[in-house]
C-alpha cells in the first residue's frame, strides 16, 4: 500500500471548500454580491490550523481594515457636508466594497503564504470497507 503525505487539509473537504469560496469572491467582484461572498470565505478559513490561528488573524485584520474604512467615510463626510444623500450613498458604498476587497486580498495572500492555494486538492483514497456478517 502507497503510503500518503498529503496534509490534514488534503484529507479534508476544507480545502476544497476555501478554493470555492475563493473563486467565488473572484467571480463575484464588481456585484453587489461581494461583501457577502467574502463573509463567506471568512467563515470558511476563519479556523485554528496547526501552527496558524486564521480566525484570529482575520478577526484582527478585519478590525483594522474597519476601523480605517470608517475614519476614511467619517472624513469624506467631513470634506462634504453639503453633499447629496444619493452621492453619500455611492461613496459610503463604494468605501463598503474597497473594504472587502481589502480583506479578500488579505485572505487571499494568506492562504497563497500558508500553501494552501499552490497544490489544489489531492484524492486519498479511503480504507476497504469491512462487511457485516448477521448470522441471527
């Protein structure tokens, strides 16, 4: 029998999982789909891999990325008191997506660091199956 050396994340849908939700944050980019997709990837990494915390490195990362995106909204509005609820609604929602696309770009990099997008996923092939015998 071959014996295997594909990761834990080889031997698990996780991987497979996190490339489709990659994917579908880039197939999504430019909608008004793509906030929600990247939550969806958040939730897909956000885990306590060995020797890396995701979810606490994304929660960090994302404070971050908020809190600055918040401040550059609070300025924009200080800049332009006068201006119109319908331009207020596109820059704040414009800022809404820079913002996610900021922690898509993060996620992304991680990932790509941590080698989790450079092998695709590997088949492991699972054990044989015992038959059950009932002899009542």
């Amino acid at each position: 029998m071959e014996e295997s050396t594909a990761s834990f994340l080889d031997k698990t849908d996780w991987r497979i999982t996190i490339h489709r939700k990659l994917e579908a944050c880039v197939d999504a980019e430019g909608t008004e789909y793509y906030p929600k997709t990247v939550k969806s990837l958040i939730s897909a990494v956000g885990a306590t891999y060995p020797g890396w915390d995701a979810k606490e490195e994304i929660r960090i990362e994302r404070a971050q990325v908020s809190k600055k995106y918040y401040y550059a909204w609070v300025n924009w509005l200080d800049d332009n008191p006068t201006a119109k609820k319908t331009k207020k609604y596109h820059i704040k929602k414009l800022l809404y997506h820079m913002e996610y696309k900021e922690i898509f770009e993060f996620i992304k990099n991680r990932c790509a660091s941590k080698r989790m997008m450079l092998w695709g996923s590997k088949k492991i092939p699972g054990g044989t199956q015992i038959f059950y015998h009932d002899d009542e």
